[in-house]
C-alpha cells in the first residue's frame, strides 16, 4: 500500500493530500504535503522535535486541528518540519514533528500558510484499506 | 460555467432565483466572458451562503469572484441583527487584508533615475516573505491598545500622520474590538509580525498613473497621469490568520447546537445575537485594527525608505481599503433603511457619493476603491456610485482572481525569467523567493482590466486611473 503525498488544485489556493496504510501514516504523509507548499521537504533536515497535541469531536476536524498546529508552530517557533509521528485515538491526536529554523538561502521558501480550512476536507477509509487525508490550505 | 440558470436582468447582472435551500437568489455582476470563464464552484457557493439564516435581498458575487472556501472569493452578503449570521468562513483566515494607496508628489521621470536604488531601500526597510520578522515587540499591554486602536494606536506611537487617520475606513480604528476574546496563540503569532509585508499574494509597489478615464475624479483624489503612488497589499497577518482558525472550528462544532444546518462546514457561523457571535466580531474587530495598525507600519516604514532616495517626497495617504471584513453598516433595503451586518470576503467597500463615512474632500467624488492587479499587469483606482449602495450594499470587486494554481504557474514558469522580461519592461522586482515570484507570474492571474470594465458597467465603480509597475516587493 502506497504511502505518499500530493497536491491537488483549488483555483485560488492549494490542496494537500496525504494517503497511507492508516489513518496515522495519512495524516503524516499530509504534513509533508503541507511542508512541500512552502519548500522542498528534502531540504529540510530533522534536527529537532516538537510535541503537539490536538483534540476534536471527528476525524476530518482532527486532521484540520493537525495542520493548523503545525502552522502555528511553524510560524511561531519559525520552522520547517520534515518528518512526523502521529499516533491518534479517543478524538485526540499526539505528534511529534522534526524540523529546523528557516534558513531563507538554504529552504528557499516560497509562501507562509494562513491556515487549513474545511474546504475539499476528507478524511477517509479507501476501498482498498488505506487512508486518505486532505483538505486545501489558503496561502 | 452553464449560463442557462439565469435570468440576465441587465448586461453585466445575472440572476439565479431562490430554490431548494436558498433564502434570496444570487446575483451576480460579470460579462458574459467573465460569466463563461467562471468557475460552477462560484454559483455552488453562493447559493450555499444565500441558504444561510438571516441573510437579506440577495448573495452576491464580483466580477473577479472564483472558487473560496465557503463563501465564494468576490462574495458578499448582508444579514440582519436579529434573524441572521456572522460567518468566520464568510471573512476568512486574512481578516481586513486590503490595500492603501499613498501618493508621492513625484513624477514617473522622477524615480526612473534612482530606480534601482529606491528598489534595494524599500527591500531593505520592509520585511516581507517566509519567516521574517518587524523590529517591533508589544508588551501584553501594548497588545491589547493595538487591538483597540488599530492606525489610531500606530500613530499615538510615531508611526505616520494624524493625517493618516481621516484617510482610512473607519477613520483608522475598528470600533467594537474586544481583546479579550483574542487568544494568546493569536497573540503569540503576532508576536513579532508587527509591520511585516507576509508573501504570496501580497507586496509593495510603486506604480505610476498610466492612464486616468475620469479627470475630475482623479483630481479629487490627487492624482493625474504621469504621477508616482506606492500601494500596500497585506493583512492582519498571524494574529487574523489564528483568529480565523479558531473561531471557525468553534463556529463548525456550535452550529449544529444552534440549529443551524451548514451546507458547507467552511461556512461556519453563528447567530448575531449569541454571545459567540458577539465573541468573534470583538475578535474580528481587533483583527481589523491589526491589519491597521500594521499597513500604518508599514507606510512609516515606506516613508523612511523614500526619505533616503529622494529627501523631498511627502508620502499622504489617498485611502486604505479592506477587503475581507464583516461590517455593520445601514443600507436601504426596499425602500426602508436597516442596519445590517455585511461580509465581504475578497470584495472592497464602494461607498457611493455623499456617504458620511467618507472624509469630507471625497464626497463629491465617492470613495476611493483600489484594486491590485498583478507584477505585470497593473492596478486601478475606482470611486464608490450610488447604483453601487443599491446593487450590492457598496460593494465592489478586489482584484484579478487567480487564473490558474499555483503548482501550475511554477510549472510554466521560472521565478528568473519573470525578473528579467519585467526588469526589461522597467518593472523592478525585489523578492527573497524567486519560487514565490513564479507562483505569482503575471499570467497567473486573470485579465484585470476586464474585471473591472465588468464593475463600471455593471454601475459598482466607476474606473478612475489605471496604475503600472516600476518597482515591486514581493514576501
């Protein structure tokens, strides 16, 4: 079963989309897609952890509540994010993400992220047994 | 988009009547052209916010809307206090981002010759792109006066002009804001934001009058061909952004409590009249006087910069427009006057001639609307009608409107070669990504002069002068 990310399109802004074995490795594989909206995810080393926590009354909510936590700790702490461990239950959701400070000459990055809205958000079983996790973020 | 679901009640207004859900039809104001290239998604959205409880005469949409996220971009929506709605999804996550226009006293001939320089001064004073930071720190104290003050608080301090102030919606401070019901996330995220340009979309530029279609108007506001603005595009930056975040997720979990059946989660809402709504809008009031005070930092900032160039600029303020906001305001409404609540998301306030929100040297004329177009395509000035106080409450459009996504335009386009053919146009281009200036391209956006032709005739604006390029900073 296939573990990636993508975009797709939104005529003002842009989708993320992660897709995995499970709901976890879904929403992980969506916090790179939302790394790879501002720079390469290659370029960004895991040099340190962040722990976050979320909670929410669903799953498509939960995933939203994610990327906005990581948004915020990038704007804030003023990192990139790299590689993710999520592990979710009882609505809540615990993470840790790897990451460094942004280095403009070295990550390039091309736009900051306001937020994850609800728009195109699906979180979602596949009839194949994987997971699917998206929704579009406005830039 | 399937033109046959209309009922086309003038050249440039499209009617699809009330049905199933919706409460009042959609209106929308475009050419045909316009009409065709748009996207279905705009009339799905906009009968979704017409379905919406409250809402009053029509849910209408600009010539430049597209796709959103709940309302459509170019959306606007008026509701009334006691039935209707305040929408988080309806301002967006770019609370009060807009435009202001300040004008120089220069002339086109004036900065060619110190063009370059002008460039490298303004990239240096004013941080703009991913990760960069303002000199200024708010002690909580200071926070919460910003809140509440917006411009007004940014001049107390020494950064601009009384002046200033009378040239700005609202005079240059929201009323209504409430700081405690801003969070300390949103708060943090602000931190050190304060007069910071932010990226994507938004960016400072120099432009000068290319063309003016109405000579007294533009007297009026000062400005004549061949004369030199700066334009400023940002918004209430991290602190608007976290605002939006959070109370659209609140507005989502409390909007089925409240009886209220979303059509979309995006247009997440919540009654007037609850104490959530009144919550968000003291909120979102403070967000608007962010984005204020920080397009008031920023001026400072732009003035210093000029000062170093070319010592004998004055830089007054034409006006400061915002663009994403939800505003209570007093409109007529078949025949009796009603204060309402209108959201517009991604459509600027148009007030016509004789308004009293006006600065009194603007009444004849109307208010000054002013539209960003693209790094290459220039940018308008229109002045609010009085057909536009009836057609969409003093609404009109904001910009071009994406023509195509972001991964596309860097598909067909390297951020260099856009530097280089707008260098060769005279355009000067300061960026700290050249990825971002890609995504950007000016054939990334649609025609914004068929925009806002579309606005003149339909009767929301009527176009004053078109501005171009010379210098542009890019986030």
């Amino acid at each position: 079963m296939a573990v990636r990310w993508e975009h797709f399109r939104h005529e003002a802004d842009i989708g993320v989309r992660g897709l995995g074995p499970t709901r976890e490795a879904a929403f992980e594989q969506a916090a790179l897609a939302l790394t790879a909206v501002i720079a390469d995810p290659e370029r960004v080393a895991p040099q340190r952890a962040v722990r976050i926590a979320c909670s929410a009354p669903d799953d498509a909510l939960l995933f939203c509540d994610w990327l906005n936590a990581l948004i915020y700790e990038m704007a804030t702490r003023h990192m990139l994010f790299a590689r993710f461990e999520v592990r979710i239950g009882d609505g809540r959701l615990d993470a840790d993400a790897w990451g460094e400070p942004v280095d403009v000459r070295k990550h390039r990055p091309a736009v900051e992220i306001k937020g994850a809205t609800y728009a195109e958000l699906d979180v979602r079983r596949l009839p194949d047994g994987s997971w699917l996790a998206q929704c579009v973020v406005d830039v | 988009m399937d033109l046959s679901v209309f009922e086309r009640r003038s050249d440039h207004e499209w009617v699809s009547p009330a049905r199933g859900r919706m409460r009042v039809p959609v209106v929308i104001y475009a050419s045909r052209e316009l009409m065709q290239a748009m996207d279905a998604k705009v009339l799905e959205q906009a009968a979704n916010v017409a379905a919406l409880p409250g809402i009053v005469q029509a849910s209408y949409a600009m010539p430049d809307a597209h796709w959103g996220y709940g309302f459509p971009i170019g959306g606007v929506a008026a509701f009334d206090p006691d039935e209707g709605v305040v929408s988080a999804g309806g301002v967006g996550f770019d609370i009060s981002c807009g435009v202001r226009t300040l004008l120089t006293g220069l002339r086109r001939e004036d900065i060619v010759r110190v063009q370059a320089r002008l460039a490298d001064t303004l990239y240096a004073r004013i941080p703009a792109g991913v990760g960069s930071t303002g000199e200024l720190r708010l002690s909580a104290a200071e926070m919460d006066a910003m809140l509440k003050g917006g411009a007004h608080w940014a001049v107390g301090r020494g950064y601009g002009d009384e002046a200033d102030l009378a040239r700005t919606e609202e005079r240059g401070t929201m009323r209504g804001a409430d700081p405690k019901a801003v969070s300390e996330q949103a708060r943090k995220r602000q931190r050190d934001e304060m007069g910071t340009l932010g990226s994507g979309n938004h960016y400072l530029e120099v432009q000068h009058v290319a063309e003016v279609f109405d000579a007294r108007i533009a007297a009026d506001y000062g400005i004549a061909a061949g004369d030199v603005v700066v334009s400023i595009h940002c918004g209430s930056r991290g602190l608007g952004h976290q605002i939006g975040t959070e109370f659209l997720k609140e507005m989502a979990i409390a909007a089925r409590a409240a009886g209220i059946d979303l059509p979309d989660r995006e247009l997440a809402c919540a009654p007037l009249a609850s104490a959530l709504g009144r919550r968000y809008l003291g909120a979102m009031r403070a967000a608007i006087n962010c984005a204020l005070a920080n397009r008031q930092i920023l001026t400072h900032l732009t003035r210093a910069a000029f000062r170093e160039v070319l010592p004998e600029a004055r830089l007054p303020l034409l006006y400061d427009v915002s663009h994403n906001t939800c505003k209570e305001e007093t409109h007529e409404v078949a025949g009796r006057r009603r204060r309402l609540f209108v959201h517009r998301k991604g459509a600027t306030r148009a007030f016509g001639p004789g308004h009293a929100e006006l600065p009194p040297e603007f009444r004849e004329a109307g208010q000054p609307v002013l539209i960003g177009g693209s790094m290459g395509t220039g940018s308008y000035i229109l002045a609010g009608l009085a057909t536009g106080m009836e057609r969409a409450f003093g609404s009109a459009c904001h910009g071009a409107g994406r023509a195509m996504s972001r991964h596309e335009a860097t598909r067909r386009w390297q951020g260099r070669a856009i530097v280089d053919e707008l260098a060769s146009r005279g355009i000067l281009v300061r960026s700290p990504s050249l990825r971002g200036v890609a995504e950007e391209a000016p054939l990334a956006y649609k025609d914004v002069s068929a925009v806002v032709d579309a606005a003149d005739a339909a009767g929301l604006a009527r176009k004053v002068a078109r501005l171009e390029p010379l210098v542009c900073v890019k986030g």
